[in-house]
C-alpha cells in the first residue's frame, strides 16, 4: 500500500490566510519547506480521502493523475475536507482522456447535500454521469476498488455526523481525522471485524498547545490515549507506524519543532508530499 500525504494542515493552512502570528511568519520566511496546505491523502494513486479546495494545487504540485482517482472517502462536508464544486470539471471539454472516467464518492448525507448543491448550476449531465453517490452511515462496512472500507462515527460536530475509515488491501490505515477521542464503540467494532492497522493517522490539530482544547479535534496527549485503547483491543499491528496531520497554526507546526516532538512520543509528523509503502 502506497499513501501520499498531499495537505497536512487544519481548515486555515499553514502559513494561515489572514495571519501574521509569528509561526506564520516563520513558515512564509521559508515556504519551500513549511507550507501546509489542507488536509487530503492519496492511497495506491486510486484511492482519494477527503477532496479540499487545494486538491489541483495537489495534483499539479506532485505530479499525480488526479482523473485516475476511481474511489473518493469523505470525512465531512466542511469546506477544508470536500470543495463540491470542482467536480463540475470532471468531465465534457474540460477534462479529455481520464484515466478513470467513473468515480465512486463516499459520504454522509452532509456531503452529498453539499455535493449536489455545489454542482447544481454548471454540472452537465454527460458529467454527473460518470460520479456515482453513495450515502454512508457509521459503522457500515462496504467493498470500493477492491478495498474493504469500515464508516466510523468520528467525534467533531453536531451538525452532522463526520467519519472515519479503516481501509483494508493488501495493508490496513485507520485515518482518524476530524475528531476528537473516538467513541468506544469504534474500537469494539473493529475488533470484531478483525480490522488490524499496519497504518494509522491521527488528527493532530493542536499538538502540544497548552490549555484546554476543543473536543472536536485531538493533539499528542489524545493521540497517546488513542493508541493505547487501540493496543488494548488488539486492532493494531506490533510494528504499527503512527502518523500525525492536520496541524493547527496555533499549534506551531515548524517542521524541525513539530517533527522532534512527535518523534519524542513516539509518532511520525506528516508533511505535505511525504510519501511511503507499506
């Protein structure tokens, strides 16, 4: 299993927008290394986990055929997680010799709300065509592209009900963004479903920021209880790897800071292009 971390920041990007902070200031004296763009991952170059705004700005960067995308994961319908709107050039004149000309687009009903409410005004029908919808609700397991995929409850809003997925081939990624400490029935229906992670990433929004954090997100101190519970219903691999991601601003994301410290607990700081099999 190849997995490419395409965006490894929270909903503002690192360098953030608006900010002049002095981390962001930081990240802008030196971009080439520091720019977090948001959140996405590409597994085995097919399939897709969330699609943000910077999704061709990830395509063009790297390198990678964003047409030969047949399987797209959404979490939530937050803006920074599913830019609807791209789609409506996923096809007619704009887009000539995909690779894949069928896509698959997972989600919640949030999701495929925001979906055809994006699309509705500039979406052809010779290119709705070829996106097929599939509503999720937690704890369902289905097969995509030959994969078994596991739809979690993640812990982040009440104004729907974010995911989380296991993705199982010939490896198995537990990606845990946005949320904050999983439910226990997460860990129980994995278990049950013998769901072992060789892979996992962890949502990682504010690191090691001191005070009290939002429980909709985690930092070290959740990552570190998360992977304890993990290890205590036996879902994780003894040579599991754990990465980190969707990093704050707030959380002082600097790559040589953020990767020494999460080195220290044990994790791996993703950034964004890094790239490894399993």
């Amino acid at each position: 299993m190849e997995i490419r971390y395409l965006g490894t920041a929270a909903a503002e990007g690192f360098p953030a927008a608006f900010c002049n902070c002095e981390y962001c200031r930081a990240a802008r004296a030196d971009l080439a290394r520091e720019w977090r763009t948001r959140s996405q991952m590409l597994v085995d170059r097919k399939l897709m986990i969330d699609f943000p705004p910077d999704s061709y700005v990830h395509a063009a960067g790297f390198g990678f055929d964003l047409s030969a995308v047949r399987t797209l994961l959404v979490t939530h319908s937050h803006t920074d997680h599913f830019y609807a709107q791209e789609f409506v050039n996923r096809g007619y004149k704009f887009a000539e010799g995909m690779s894949a000309p069928i896509l698959d687009l997972y989600g919640n009903s949030e999701v495929l709300a925001v979906y055809r409410e994006g699309t509705r005004r500039e979406m052809r029908e010779s290119v709705a065509q070829n996106i097929r919808l599939h509503e999720l609700q937690p704890y369902t397991c289905f097969t995509a592209d030959g994969y078994e995929v596991a739809a979690l409850p993640a812990s982040h809003t009440p104004k729907e009900q974010a995911l989380l997925y296991a993705v199982r081939g010939d490896k198995t990624l537990f990606y845990f963004n946005d949320t904050g400490l999983p439910d226990e029935g997460v860990y129980r229906f994995l278990a049950e479903r013998g769901f072992v992670a060789d892979v996992v990433s962890f949502d990682c929004t504010f690191a090691d920021a001191p005070g009290e954090h939002s429980a909709r997100h985690m930092g070290f101190a959740e990552n570190e209880i998360v992977r304890e519970k993990m290890a205590r219903f036996r879902i994780i691999r003894q040579d599991a790897k754990y990465y980190v991601t969707h990093f704050s601003h707030n959380s002082a994301p600097l790559r040589d800071r953020i990767e020494r410290e999460a080195a220290r607990r044990g994790f791996i700081a993703a950034y964004d292009g890094m790239t490894f099999t399993v």
